[in-house]
C-alpha cells in the first residue's frame, strides 16, 4: 500500500479507537447515574417503610408538592428501580458491543503499525 492510503487507514482506525473510547465513557457514566437513582430510591423506600400510613407524605412535582399515598409513592418507587435496573441491562449490551468494537480497531491499529 502506498504512504497515503496507510495514513488513510491509521486516522480512520484511530479515529474509531477515539469514538468507542468517548462511547465507553458515556456508558460508564449512565451506568453509575442509574445506579446511583437506585441507591437513592432504596434509601427513600428504607425511610418510607418506617413511616406510618397516617403521616401526611408529600412528593417534589417541580417548584411545588403535592401530597402523596405511601402506597403510590412506593409504586413509583419500584417503576423507577426497575426502569433503572432494565436501563442498566441494556447499558451493559451495549458496552460490551463498543468494547468489542474497540477491541477490534486496537487490532487493526496493531497490524497496521507492523
């Protein structure tokens, strides 16, 4: 191959090293955000369970509140968790593509250094 083409063929592949790099930060990033809305929702679910039905419980809804059962609080509770945990799941497939991906193009860098 000529000088020029292989130049080509180095910036494309360390350009895609560079892209998967970025992509595996973001991931990581969403990874770490949703798990720490579950930590929080399992604290705020800890809190909830200790407090009596009978206690007037109220739920952030922008600038305001506005005054919630402990039964759909919970609710709520359990849908963010398991939103959370399934955006999580799909987060790893997606990081181990990418992480194969970059796997690949390291590859391709190798052999075209050689």
């Amino acid at each position: 191959m000529s000088d020029d083409t292989m130049q080509q063929v180095y910036l494309k592949v360390t350009q895609k090293i560079q892209e998967s790099q970025k992509q595996l930060n973001q991931i990581d990033a969403q990874i770490s955000s949703n798990q720490r809305d579950i930590r929080l929702a399992s604290l705020t679910k800890r809190e909830l369970d200790g407090v009596d039905n009978s206690v007037p419980l109220y739920k952030s809804m922008g600038k305001m509140f506005v005054q919630e059962s402990k039964s759909n609080m919970l609710e709520d509770i359990d849908k963010e968790t398991s939103n959370a945990n399934s955006l999580i799941q799909a987060l790893e497939k997606k990081k181990k593509f990418v992480s194969r991906s970059l796997e690949e193009a390291t590859g391709n860098l190798k052999d075209i250094i050689r």
